[in-house]
C-alpha cells in the first residue's frame, strides 16, 4: 500500500539519517532537515571548514509519486568509494517501496551521462533521468 507525502519524507529522512550516521558522523557534523513541505535536505560541516556543505537535496510530488534529486554533492574526502552511489540506491528502495519514483533532475551534464550509462531511463520532456532498479549502482570507476 502507498502512503502519503509526510509519510514518505519521514522514511526517507530516516534513510538519509542512517547514511549519514554511517559515513559522515565520524569525520563531520551533519544534519538533515526535513521541512515537511516537500524536501529533504542534508548539510554538512567538516571540522577544518566554516560553513555548512549542501549534500543532498530531494523534492517530493505527491501527485506524480516523484521524489527529485536535485542535489548531491559529497566532500572530496567521500569521493569515488561508491558512498554516494550507496546513497542513491538506499533513497531509491525507500522511494520504489512505497510507490515513488526516484528522478535525478538539474543536475550536471558527465553526472547525467554517468547515469544513463548505468541505465538510467531518460525522462526527455523534462530533461533528467530516472533511477529505476536496474540502474547499476554499484560501486566502480565510470
């Protein structure tokens, strides 16, 4: 059975939240925040740094049962270890299981190829890709 928008935000944060407490709490602080309005995003601060980092943003439409992508992007230091991929594969299980699609939308054209290389399926009228379970996220080097 589908369950609704807030729901699914709750889930999703919780698996952000699990992410984060495996590959972040060490080395950094983070948060997530999930505004209950259709996002969801997670914030970083390394030690050395001032600021916070967007991670992670997702938006939600209920309506289309779309969850969107529209930003990830990991410290250097989480780079090419399959972490993010990791990430992805997790939101798109919590998504796929409760009847939402999950959507890589704005993001940067070699982020775009390396997807649809994977097999993401292209979404043309609105110009991002959908990450569908036989998208191979899988750890290893594009």
């Amino acid at each position: 059975m589908a369950i609704s928008g807030p729901e699914l935000e709750r889930a999703i944060a919780g698996t952000v939240r699990a992410w984060a407490d495996e590959h972040l709490a060490i080395a950094q602080s983070y948060k997530v925040n999930a505004f209950g309005r259709g996002e969801i995003e997670l914030r970083s601060k390394q030690a050395e740094a001032t600021g916070e980092a967007l991670i992670l943003m997702l938006q939600f439409n209920d309506a289309k049962r779309h969850v969107y992508l529209t930003n990830i992007f990991l410290p250097q230091s989480l780079r090419r270890r399959g972490i993010g991929k990791a990430l992805m594969a997790a939101i798109r299980a919590a998504a796929n299981a409760r009847g939402y699609h999950l959507f890589a939308t704005d993001i940067v054209t070699t982020f775009y190829e390396r997807l649809v290389r994977r097999g993401a399926a292209i979404v043309i009228e609105d110009d991002m890709v959908m990450i569908t379970p036989e998208t191979d996220l899988t750890h290893h080097h594009d």
